[in-house]
C-alpha cells in the first residue's frame, strides 16, 4: 500500500511540475503568437487594400451585427480613407470560411482572400484558387453576386467551382455581405 501512494505522490509532482512549465511555456510565447497573428493579418489587409499605407479596426455595434460579419477595417493614406477590408465567415460545404475582402471607395472589389476553412481538400478547397477568387477582381458592389452553373455572363455572374457548388455558393454569400454592408453603411460615411 506504501509503494502506491508513494509512486502516486510521484505522478503528481511530474504531472504538476509538467504543467507549470506548460502553463509558463504559453504566457512566455502567447505575446509572440499573437504579434505574428497581427502582422499576418496587416499583410493581408495590405494585399487586398494596396493604396492605404495604415489601417484601422471599426468596433461599431451596427456595423459588427450583420451577419457574416467579423471584423471591418478602414484603410488610409494621408489621413483619407481610401477603402474597406472586410473579414466574413460564411458556412460552407463543411463548416465557416474565413475570408477577407477589399472594397474601394470607388465601390469596386480589390481583392478576395480565403483563410482557413475545412472545405473538402482538392474540391472545395479550389475556392481559394486564383482562376475562381480572380472572378471578384475590379467587379462593382452596386448588385449582388450570383453564383452560376455555366451559361450566364455579366459582371454579377460568378462561375461556381466545379464539384463544389456548396463552397463556391459560400464564399459569394461571404462577398455579397461584405458589398451589403459596404453600399449601405460604410459608402455613406
């Protein structure tokens, strides 16, 4: 009976110890992972909005309650706001797509980027394909996107990835909420 406690008081020192070194390991590299995050992030806004030179975060509870959306930054350069990124989080074939969108002040797409998502790898993951994203490029935001099948042209056609309809059908909801926002909220501002 002495050898079990004693080789269970063992256990909980190793097991306490291990966890103590965790529990510092993190909060030494927590400040490291999220600085990476950030600039991950600046360099995708600055990808989609090349013009502005700083950005900011818009925290506004009108703006943040639409659906789809997650966060919405303006961009600058000499103290004038020249567009939007948009991050959005529509459900796809098999779960949420993170994707960032930049609009103009013009009302034009600058640019799609799709982050991590669990589409189906080589079907729908192709959603983050240049040839399908491209689609988005320079399009005005004054109508909604409509995802086709083949066979229908005009600047609000979107052709859907082959086999994944349901991905592809995502990421134009994700679009179309971020140009909804824009034509009815930030445009005006």
């Amino acid at each position: 009976m002495k050898e079990i406690i004693k080789l269970g008081f063992i256990l909980l020192v190793i097991t306490s110890v291990a966890a103590l070194v965790l529990g510092v390991t993190n909060e030494v590299t927590q400040g490291i992972i999220q600085e990476r995050a950030l600039e991950e992030t600046r360099e995708a806004l600055v990808a989609l909005l090349p013009e502005a030179d700083d950005f900011e975060v818009i925290d506004e509870e009108e703006i943040l309650d639409r659906r789809h959306i997650e966060e919405v930054y303006y961009g600058e350069k000499d103290g004038e706001i020249v567009g939007y990124t948009i991050k959005a989080g529509p459900s796809g074939y098999d779960g949420k797509i993170e994707m960032l969108i930049g609009i103009s002040n013009e009302g034009r797409i600058t640019g799609v980027k799709i982050g991590d998502n669990t589409e189906t790898p080589g079907l729908g993951s192709k959603i983050a394909d240049a040839s399908y994203i491209d689609q988005f490029l320079d399009k005005p935001t004054d109508e909604e996107f409509i995802t086709t099948r083949g066979g229908e042209t005009g600047d609000h056609y979107i052709e859907a990835v082959s086999g994944a309809t349901e991905s592809s059908d995502a990421v134009v909801e994700g679009v179309n909420a971020a140009r909804a926002l824009f034509e009815e909220i930030l445009k005006n501002r």
